[in-house]
C-alpha cells in the first residue's frame, strides 16, 4: 500500500492512487475541461490548414488537387510544420484547462508521488528507438508492400530535408502534447468520476484510448484499431511508471523515426497519410504486436528499476513510495 500523505498544497491531487485515477476534482470539471480541449484541438487544426493550405497554393505552387482527396490528402513540410503546431499549441491549451477549470497542478499531468524526469525519459527512449528501428527495417526487407516510407526510394531531396528539419524540431514535441492530452488529461478527467482506484483507471483508460482512436479520423476498422491500442500501449505504461516519461519516448520515437524514414525516401512528393477504408489490413497486427512487446519492456525496465531502489533503499521498498529518478 502506497503511503504517501496527501499534500494539503495539492488538494486536488491523490499520490496514495495510481497514475491516471490520482485527480479528484469538481464533478462538473470534466464535461468542461474535455470539450474545450477537443474542440480546442480541432480549431487550431483547422486555423493551421486555413493558414497552410493557402501558402502552399500562391507561393509553394502546389495545385488544389493535391489537397482535396480527404481520405489521403498531401501534407507538405510546411503543412506538417503547422499540424504539429497546433498538437503542441492543443497540449499547452489542455494544461491551461486542467489548471484553471478543474483546479488541478499542471504537474499532476505528468506524474504522482513523483517528479517528472527527463532522464527517465531519455534512458527509455534509448532503449525503445533501436527497437523501433529493427522492426522498421525488418518490415521493409521482408513487407516491402506494406506503407511504411515513402515511394521514390533513398534520395536527398529538398523536400525531404524540409520534412527532416520540422520532424526533427518538432514531432517529439507533438508526440508529447498528445500524451499529455490523452493520457495526461483526459483520462485523468474521466477517471475523476469514479472513486474505486481499480475501477477508475480501467474507464480512464478505455475512455481516452478511443477518443485517442477516434481522433485520427480513420474508417478503417484496422488503423482505428490500431491507434486505439496504440494509445492503450501509452496508458498502460503510464500506469506502469506512475508517469508520462514512457509514454512521451514510445510516441516520440515511433512518430519521429517514421517522418525520419519517409523524409529520406518520399523524393520531390509531399506526404500522403491515407487513413480511408481498405487501407488498412491483417498486417497491422504487425504493428499492434510492437507496440505490445514495447509495453513489456517497460515493464521489465520499471521492475529492474524498482528492483535496484529497493536494494539501495529497502525501507521505501516496504513502504512502495515512488522515487524522483
């Protein structure tokens, strides 16, 4: 049993609770904190298409039939540079909302009983990224037909180092913003509903996989799938740490080593994302088995981890009070 007290400073905030069902808040807090941040989302992503589309039309020279397939529309590098953007803007906005609507310390998004920590962050980011890597190259040489990069081949182009240049500056940041709205906020929020710990971070979770689903605005029944247990896999190691660290490098390196890929082989084309049906398929369950096997290796990492604070400290392993490492 988790002995932490309740920090009288952060009334809102329950460190006895697992990382995602720790929020206590106004009953009304989440049908208002839950709104404003999707409808924020959606807002500033149609800001930023109503700004790009329009620079890429009259200066960029790109034609209006490369953006008028809404099943895979093309996005640009400077396209891409305003989506992510606005997921970034979206993140600092849910933050915003979980401070001022529901009463909770942004930092509570983060982590309970704990401090956030970017080392935590960085060492499992080094240990997923090579992972991530493998199976993508496995997947080329043995799935050549399977939509991974790009189509034009290996080749420096300008294009492409546009895209290398806003994915490398960017796409961690976006992969972040997203967890904190997803599994930082929302499944907090919905959680907050319910008082059994157990109970509340099953909902939580379900909740904010499907609308993390849901948001990426596929009818194919496979990605929807797909991106719903993905952010299954992120909740999961969340709870796992008792923190987003795990979570921000599994999404962060998954995203920024595919635009990475694509970058280097999608030529003098911009990106094509096509979510409509049939795109999808069986082989995705490729991807859901990777996105599973990194969740086990948080695991294993968050128990060699706890297996060495408690040979270092065995009175906080009795006491299973979290560290700040």
């Amino acid at each position: 049993m988790n002995t932490v007290p309740l920090d009288p400073r952060r009334p809102h905030v329950d460190p006895a609770r697992p990382f995602g069902a720790h929020v206590r808040t106004r009953w009304w807090a989440p049908l208002v904190v839950i709104p404003v941040v999707l409808i924020g989302m959606l807002i500033l992503q149609v800001i930023s298409t109503f700004v790009t589309i329009p620079y890429e039309l009259f200066i960029g020279g790109h034609s209006t039939e490369e953006f008028t397939n809404a099943d895979a529309p093309t996005l640009t590098p400077v396209m891409m540079l305003g989506v992510n953007l606005s997921l970034i803007a979206t993140g600092l906005l849910a933050l915003l909302a979980l401070r001022v609507i529901a009463g909770v310390p942004w930092r509570a998004a983060f982590a309970v009983g704990r401090r956030f920590s970017w080392g935590r962050l960085l060492r499992t980011a080094g240990v997923m990224a090579p992972v991530i890597l493998v199976f993508f190259a496995l997947m080329e040489l043995l799935f050549p037909s399977v939509p991974m990069t790009g189509e034009a081949g290996f080749g420096i182009t300008a294009t492409g180092l546009a895209l290398l240049a806003i994915t490398v500056l960017t796409t961690p940041l976006q992969a972040a913003a997203e967890e904190v709205v997803f599994r930082g906020v929302i499944g907090e929020m919905v959680a907050s509903w319910i008082r059994p710990a157990s109970l509340a971070l099953v909902v939580g979770i379900i909740a904010s996989s499907l609308i993390f689903g849901a948001s990426h605005g596929s009818v194919d029944p496979w990605l929807f799938a797909y991106y719903t247990i993905f952010g299954l896999s992120g909740a999961l190691m969340a709870r796992i740490t008792d923190g987003l660290e795990a979570s921000i490098a599994f999404h962060a390196s998954n995203n920024t080593l595919l635009f990475i890929a694509t970058a280097l082989t999608i030529g003098d084309q911009g990106l094509t994302i096509d979510r409509s049906a049939g795109s999808g398929g069986p082989f995705m369950l490729v991807f859901i088995a990777l996105d599973l096997l990194l969740v086990a290796i948080v695991w294993l990492l968050e128990k060699r981890r706890r297996a060495r604070s408690a040979a270092t400290d065995p009175a906080r392993a009795v006491l299973d009070v979290p560290t700040t490492a």
